[in-house]
C-alpha cells in the first residue's frame, strides 16, 4: 500500500515507522527542514520491506500539495501548533480541503483518507460516557473548527469517490509527552483523563487501513480506561516512589481566578471515552491502560532519582 502521511509530526512518524516496518512504501510530509530530516531518520532506522520518503509541502499551499506522490491512501495528521481558531481553520479546513481536492481530481485518487480529529468535539457530558454514537457538541472555537474539518473529511472525500474515516484521539501521550511532574509534583485538579499512547494512536490508523475498516465512519481512538485524575496521579506517585500530591477540586481551581476563559472551559468539560467500536473493529492494544503505557517513564523517573 502507498501512503502519504500530511503533517507527519508526533503520530505521524510513529505511523510511517510502523506502516514502513509491515512493507508499506510510506511518504511522509512535513514544511521544516527539521520535519524533513525527523522523517528521514525514521526512513532510515526501517529494518522492513516498506520504504520512506519524505516531501516538502505546506496543506495551505495547493501548489505544493500537486508535487507529492499518488497514493492509495492519504493520513491528514497536519497540526496548527497550539494556536488559535483562525490558525486552525486554515490548517484544518483550508488545508484539508486542499489536500481533498488535489487528490481527488487526479487520474488515478486515493481509495482511502484519514483525518485525525479529537474528542474535544464532544464537548462537556458531566463524566458521562461518550462514543460514536453520541452527538458532538462542541463548545470552543477551536472544536468547532475540528467538527466541520470531520465533516468535510466524510462529505467531499465521499463526494471525489475517496472513502473517508475520521480517528477521534484522546488525549496523546508517550514519549516526550509523558507529563510526569505535573502529576507527582501537583496540584492536581479534579476530572477525568481520556488517554491514548502515541503508538496506540498511530496503530490504530495502521490498522484501519491494512484492515479496510470504518469507511465512512468517526472512530474514538482511546485505551480501555479513562482514569479519575486524582486516583491517576496517587498511582503515579506511589510507582515513582514519592510522596502523594497535593489535589484541588474544580470549584477551588476556579476560585483561584488566574485561568484564562479558555483554560477554565476545559477544567469544566468532563466525559468519559468508550472505546469499543475500535475494539470491536478488531484492534490490539499495545498499551491497553496507563498502567501499562506509563511503564517506561516510571522507571526511567526512578532510575533518575536513584
């Protein structure tokens, strides 16, 4: 199978190195001269059949997007940086809908695409569960920009002849993004954590594709276990061998009044993730929990501390 990978960033390279691994031939896209050698490397610790390339391109940029390689599929993983809305839609609905249209009007399109979303669109459910099935509800500007990129995902993919799927990812964590002091160090507020290791999300996609599931569909990408902050972080500290943090509740991290109205909208949103459509779609779990997925950072913290 031939894939482009578009923002091939955290995930992405995950996912290259994965699809590369099991004889994929894998283009990876990225605009920096440090995203393109970042790409490169992964190409060149590929001990698969597959192979990597990487390609210089901007999802904003139409013209640049006519130089990348035909594919069989193509995974929309671009980020926006953390920035604002406007930054957002021009890199999520903009950009997507560039990538859509230059594929599709090629002699030979893409069967398949990929947008990566997050349960964010899901907005605020008082720690109910969520799942497909659940109408989304987003309640910031940026989750709103992420509900109408899902929707062209589905509608002009469908509408070129291009199956779409959109993977609604939790919270991401792993390597380089494992967090730990904010958790043993504390405060910790009050609410719920849906999570998903980068291999996991990255795996899930792999898996989509190979096994030519959920057309047409939003799949949650989360584990098996969204996990009460407190109770996370007293896990966290009691395997890291340190004292147990210091906990606030919502109310009294509100109280404090130095949240921005942004932060203050996500310490208000609660809602748990269910991930049996993934599971019932057939896919492993690497690291099923963050018991599991947090067992090299708890080692590498305490082989620190020693």
């Amino acid at each position: 199978m031939r894939v482009v990978v578009v923002g091939c960033g955290y995930v992405g390279l995950e996912l290259t190195a994965q699809l590369a691994e099991r004889g994929h031939v894998v283009t990876g896209v990225r605009r920096s001269d440090a995203g393109i050698d970042a790409i490169e490397e992964i190409g060149e610790q590929i001990d698969g059949g597959g192979t990597v390339d990487a390609a210089r391109a901007d999802a904003t940029d139409p013209a640049s997007i006519d130089a990348l390689p035909d594919a069989d599929a193509v995974v929309f993983a671009a980020s926006s940086g953390g920035r604002g809305a406007d930054a957002a839609r021009e890199v999520y609905v903009d950009g997507l809908r560039n990538v859509i249209e230059a594929y599709a009007a090629r002699p030979s399109p893409p069967d398949r695409l990929v947008y990566t979303s997050s349960t964010g669109v899901y907005g605020d459910h008082d720690g109910a569960w969520v799942d497909e099935e659940t109408p989304i509800d987003p309640t910031t500007e940026k989750t709103r920009v992420l509900a109408e990129a899902e929707r062209i995902a589905l509608e002009a993919g469908d509408d070129a002849g291009i199956d779409g799927t959109v993977a609604r990812f939790a919270g991401l964590y792993g390597p380089d993004r494992y967090r730990l002091e904010r958790y043993v160090e504390g405060p910790v507020t009050a609410g719920y954590l849906n999570m998903v290791h980068r291999d996991d999300a990255a795996g899930a996609i792999r898996y989509l594709l190979e096994a030519d599931r959920a057309l047409g569909e939003a799949v949650v990408v989360v584990d098996d276990e969204p996990v009460d902050k407190h109770a996370f972080a007293d896990w966290l500290a009691d395997e890291c061998g340190v004292p147990r943090p210091e906990k606030r509740s919502k109310a009294e991290r509100i109280a404090a009044g130095d949240l921005s109205a942004a932060a203050e909208r996500r310490i208000r949103t609660s809602k748990r993730c269910s991930n049996d459509r993934l599971r019932a779609l057939g896919y492993e779990f690497a690291y099923p929990t963050f018991r599991e997925g947090y067992r090299d950072a708890v080692r590498s913290f305490r082989a620190a501390e020693e």
